[in-house]
C-alpha cells in the first residue's frame, strides 16, 4: 500500500492503473441492513435505505471515475443516473408525462440526490441520512450506544479514506464519541495521536501525516 501523506488527485489516481475495488473493500459498497419497519421514512428515503448501490459503484469501478483517496468526490449526477429519453432517469422505469424531462416525480429526483450526496461525500447528508437509518431521535455513538449522547459524535469512514475509503456507501459510515473514534483511529493508523489534537478532531477537517 502507497504509503502517502497526502490523498492521490483524480488524475494520478487514474495514472496508477488502481480501480476502485483493488483498493476498496466490499463493506464500503454494500446495501444497507434494515432492521426494522420504520413507517416515517419518506418513499425516497425508504427506498434510499433500501437501494442496492452495487451496479452504480460498478460502473463508477470501470471508469475510475470515483477518488477513493478523497473525502469529497467528484462524480456527476448524470453519470450516476444517465438520461434516458421519455423515461425517468432514477432507474424506476416510470414514462415521463406532462413537462418533465428528466424525473418521473419529486420523489425519484429526492432519492438521485441523495445517492449522488452520498457517493460525492457531502458529510451533512450522510450524517442526515445516518441518523435517519438509527432512526433514534438523535445521534448517538453506534459502538458505545446511546448512552453516549453527552459526547460529541463524530462521523467516521469505517475503512479510512487515507487507504482507500473515501466514496463509499452509507454503510462504510459510522457516528462514533470522541473516545472510540481515537481508539479507532489508533488502531487504524498504529499510533497513538497527542491528546492535544484530538480537540475538535474530526474525520472532516484532520489530516493526518504518516
Ligand atoms: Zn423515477
Ligand atoms: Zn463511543
């Protein structure tokens, strides 16, 4: 494994002759697990939760269109859902009517932007979209439970970005306190960080320097 302080620009990364999935491992792709009937959801946010991301993050993997070594990607919203003619471009199969062009209703646009959101790596949507996933009522460390509401809560890339992570599914994220996002983030890098630093540490703003 290249052993970088700095993640690899789009352009270098797709010199490298690396794809997505030489680096990558499934979990940073896979479908969400719905564990129980949450009624409230909106229909695209159920079936948001419910989506397979797989044949995107294949098509993504052809093209190395995707930077794994960065925490926001760029990958358009008509790659991911290509213009179809007359036919909604969400992939529900629905005819287009009336002065649409582009999504059968509000609800297929919703559920596109969310996953472009998501794979482009805006962190407030995937917090939102986490947090609606707990289904809880508010964020709370998933290692420690909600016991840990007092802490501030942290998103983190459960495979990180420095190997690899950055573009993944909603599942390669994870809300974790401040204490079990350090242990974790100590495991991951093998070093311990300087207590110092971990105020305001935050998968969103910290680099880190091997
Ligand atoms: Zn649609
Ligand atoms: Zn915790």
């Amino acid at each position: 494994m290249k052993n970088n302080s700095k993640p690899l620009d789009i352009m270098s990364f797709k010199n490298s002759g690396l794809k997505l999935y030489d680096i990558q491992p499934e979990e940073c792709r896979k479908p969400l697990v719905i564990s129980d009937e949450n009624t409230n959801w909106r229909p695209h946010i159920k079936r948001l939760f419910e989506f397979d991301p797989r044949p995107i993050y294949d098509r993504i993997n052809e093209e190395s269109l995707l930077n794994p070594y960065m925490r926001q990607c760029t990958v358009s919203i008509s790659f991911l859902f290509p213009k179809v003619k007359g036919i909604c471009s969400c992939g529900c199969g629905k005819v287009l009517e009336g002065r649409r062009t582009r999504w059968a209703s509000d609800d297929c646009e919703h559920f596109a932007r969310a996953v472009f959101s998501i794979i482009s790596g805006y962190s407030d949507s995937i917090r939102t979209y986490r947090s609606l996933f707990l289904g809880d009522g508010w964020i709370h460390c998933e290692i420690c439970g909600p016991d840990s509401f007092r802490e501030q809560i942290e998103l983190d890339h459960i495979f990180p970005v420095k190997f690899g992570g950055g573009g993944g599914w909603l599942s390669n994220y994870q809300f974790k306190c401040k204490t079990c996002h350090r242990k974790k983030t100590n495991a991951d890098f093998g070093f311990k960080q300087k207590t110092k630093n971990i105020q305001g540490f935050s998968l969103d703003n910290i680099s880190i320097h091997l």
